[in-house]
C-alpha cells in the first residue's frame, strides 16, 4: 500500500488572514460539494468572522498558492467548523488531515471541549472524511435554519 501523505516540508499551516480571500474563495469555488452563501461568505464577512475568531482558522500553502482553508468559529460553548477544503488536485496526501490536527490542538489549547460542523447528505467525499477522522454522524438531530436578508 503506498502512502499518500505529502511531506510537511511542500506545505506550509497557517493563520488565515483576510488578504487570503481571493485564494480562498478560488479555493472554495473549485471544490465539489461546497456550498457558498453571497451574504455569508463574501469578502467583507468573511474577514468579520476571522477578526472574531482570529485563533481557529488556517490554510495551508504550497510555492505560495493556497492549497487548504479550515474555518471555525467559538460562541462561548462551542466551536463550529465551517468550509474546510483542500484543492482537488492534493487531496488524499494528509493536508486536510493536517489541517484538522492543527486546529483540534488550537482547540485544546484553548480548552474547547466540543466541536460541531455540517456536511451536505450528498458530498460523499467530504462524509467520508469526516467519519475516517472520529467524528460522529449525529442521527437523532434535525437541522433548521433561517435567512434573514
């Protein structure tokens, strides 16, 4: 079985910083099963939410490029992962894997005993990920929300 984990050394885990948007949002459009909101993920929420939450987001990069994003936010109780994405063509060699790690200690450190986060029914890739790193699928929950623009 070959081992598809890419070395550390070709990438880089940092904070995400807004002036990472454009990379991002690219990002972010180029990975199936993503779904994006025009008042909730533009440019100017989007850096909101990172001065709100300035310790739990991060990407990582490769020669400059962007190559993985993961975005949580803390309400005081809970911590919420929103948008993790890795670029199709590195997927499967450990950068979201890595990038999960690293926030789940960011998480620890700052003593978040919880996390939560949604997946769509149909991104089979993104369920699967989520299940192979230990978290639970939450059967008995129904999920509701509301627009308010």
């Amino acid at each position: 079985m070959s081992d598809k984990r890419m070395p550390t050394a070709l990438y880089t885990i940092r904070s995400m910083q807004a002036d990472d948007y454009a990379q991002v949002a690219e990002l972010w459009r180029n990975t199936p099963g993503m779904g994006m909101s025009a008042v909730d993920d533009n440019e100017q929420a989007i850096a909101t939410f990172l001065a709100f939450n300035p310790a739990l987001n991060f990407v990582a990069q490769s020669d400059g490029k962007i190559i993985g994003v993961i975005m949580c936010g803390y309400d005081g109780r809970r911590a919420t992962i929103y948008h993790m994405a890795v670029a199709q063509n590195v997927q499967g060699k450990g950068i979201g894997t890595a990038l999960l790690q690293h926030l789940e200690q960011q998480l620890a450190q700052q003593q978040i005993s919880k996390a939560r986060l949604l997946v769509f029914a149909d991104n089979q890739s993104g369920n699967a990920f989520w299940a192979k790193q230990g978290w639970t699928w939450q059967t008995a929950l129904n999920y509701y929300s509301k627009d308010f623009s």
